[in-house]
C-alpha cells in the first residue's frame, strides 16, 4: 500500500484530488505532521520541515504507481539534486488528530529557501484551502 501525506491541492476536495486521486484512493485519513505551512502566490501550498503542526490527510493507494503522477506534478525526480526539485519527498510520521502515532507517509517537502525566493505566507493555522477562495490564513 502507497500511503501519502498530502496538505495542499491533493487533498479532497481541492482541484488535483479530482484530476490525480479520485477512484483511486482506497482509504484516506485525517492526519497532521510535524512541519510549518505556507501559502505560495501561485495558488498552491508548500510544506516546509519544522516544529509546528500541518493539518491535512493520509491517502492510502492500493496502486503503487500513483506515486509517478504525484512526483510529476510537485515537479520532483529522485535522480535530480534536491536543490532542482521543486518539492523532495520523503518520508514522514503522521498522527491522527489527537496526536497519536498514525503512520509513515510520503510528504512532498519545498526548501525553506525556495520558499523564502517565492514570497510564501506563513499559515499559523497549519491549514490551507483554495476550495474557490483564497488560502486559509
């Protein structure tokens, strides 16, 4: 089972779940990790490594080749330096909403450099949503 942490434009509801996950996702789960979040002015969110907490969901896929797709829109290729990705996965621990240990899961993690070079916005919150509005402040 592929299991990805997802906070951003691949979550349900928001536009890649549709065009990526739908009909494929056998099971998600309300999830947090360990990171600070930010908006990004090109209308999707980056997830940065750190100490505060980022709200979103575990996807669990029965297909392994999802994972394919997924790198090719967050523009990362495992044989690129991490300096030429836009976002390097990884993995990570995820926790259910009461902060108790869930599972290991793929995250999709931008550099706080280059987030920094795009001008993102903190989000305190630890949430994002582009559901028609502008992110979640």
């Amino acid at each position: 089972m592929l299991k990805v942490f997802v906070y951003g434009t691949l979550k349900p509801g928001e536009i890649n779940y549709q065009r990526l996950c739908a009909g494929k996702v056998i099971e998600e789960k309300k999830a947090i990790a360990q990171g600070h979040l930010f908006a990004l002015p090109f209308g999707y969110p980056a997830m940065t490594p750190g100490d505060g907490r980022v709200q979103g969901c575990v996807l669990t896929f029965a297909d392994p080749e999802v994972l394919q797709a997924l790198d090719r829109l967050e523009d990362y290729h495992p044989e690129r330096p991490p300096e030429h990705n836009e976002y390097n996965r990884q993995l990570i621990e995820t926790f259910n909403l009461s902060g108790e240990p869930l599972e290991t899961a793929w995250v999709y993690l931008m550099s706080p450099l280059r987030v920094r070079s795009y001008g993102g916005i903190f989000l305190p919150s630890g949430s994002w949503s582009n559901c028609g509005d502008s992110p979640s402040p």
